[in-house]
C-alpha cells in the first residue's frame, strides 16, 4: 500500500483521509479480507487495470474503476466507473467496497469481461467505454451478509 500523506487543500485531504481509512480499517483488519489480486491486461498498446486508489482520481466509490495507462508512456489515459457500488451512509453504515474478482479480455472484440466480488458480471466496451451488466448476483449464493460493529455509526 502507498503512503498517503495528508495536506492542507481542503477536498483532496479529506479524500486522502477517506481513502486511506478503506485502505486501513476495511481492507486490511479482521474485519474485510484483502480484495482478489486481479492482474492487469493489456490490449492495443494499452494497460487495463482496476484502480485501487479512486479515491485519489476524482472517483466516489470505493471500487469498481477501471484505468487505462499507455504501455509505452505510462500515462494514465483515463479511470472509468465499471459498476455501481452501493451507498449505505443513509443507513449508518459505511460502504466497504466491492471490487473486481476476475478481468478478461472478450475474445474477438474490444472488451472486458469484469466480474465483481458478489459475482456479477459486467462487459465494458473499451471503443466506447461504457459497461453493461451481463448478469445478476444469484441471492441464493449470498446469504447472510453480516455487517462489521466497526462499521456502524455511533
């Protein structure tokens, strides 16, 4: 995990802050195991890979982002929602993140298939960069989903 510093701008230090409590307390306690390492692909020239630090790109979940860097240059060309990961802060409890399980590329065209850690799978057209969900997470397969006390606001 990078060191995320703190700074005085406002925004980007609570963003900071935000990223780096999910990164400690939800990613890396008891609590909520490590997300699936999920190796990058490449495609074109170009490096797809989910991006773990959102947070610190502008985005406003914890997971579901994918990230195109040029293989050659490095440069990051763009981050883009993949899915949805919902917000439960109106019911008092802080969202620990959903993230990729699995990346690969569909065969005879220029898209991903991504599945996320509930099993839901999505196709994202990396022409028009856009995602669409190919499949539902079966409820039966979930079952109980136990909340963390951490997580629950007093």
């Amino acid at each position: 995990m990078r060191n995320i510093s703190s700074s005085n701008d406002g925004h980007g230090s609570m963003v900071k802050q935000k990223e780096n409590i999910i990164m400690v307390q939800g990613l890396q306690s008891g609590s909520r195991p490590a997300p699936p390492v999920v190796a990058p692909i490449e495609h074109n020239g170009i490096r797809y890979e989910q991006d773990m630090q959102s947070y610190g790109h502008g985005g406003d979940q914890p997971g579901g982002y994918l990230t195109a860097i040029n293989v050659k240059t490095g440069e990051r060309l763009w981050m883009l929602k993949a899915y949805e990961v919902s917000d439960l802060s109106e019911s008092g409890v802080d969202s620990i993140g959903i993230y990729f399980k699995s990346m690969a590329l569909v065969s005879g065209r220029d898209a991903l298939e991504i599945e996320d850690e509930t099993g839901r799978r999505f196709i994202f057209d990396l022409i028009n960069k856009t995602s669409a969900q190919v499949s539902e997470t079966p409820t039966d397969t979930l079952g109980p989903i136990k909340i963390p006390q951490s997580y629950l606001r007093s």
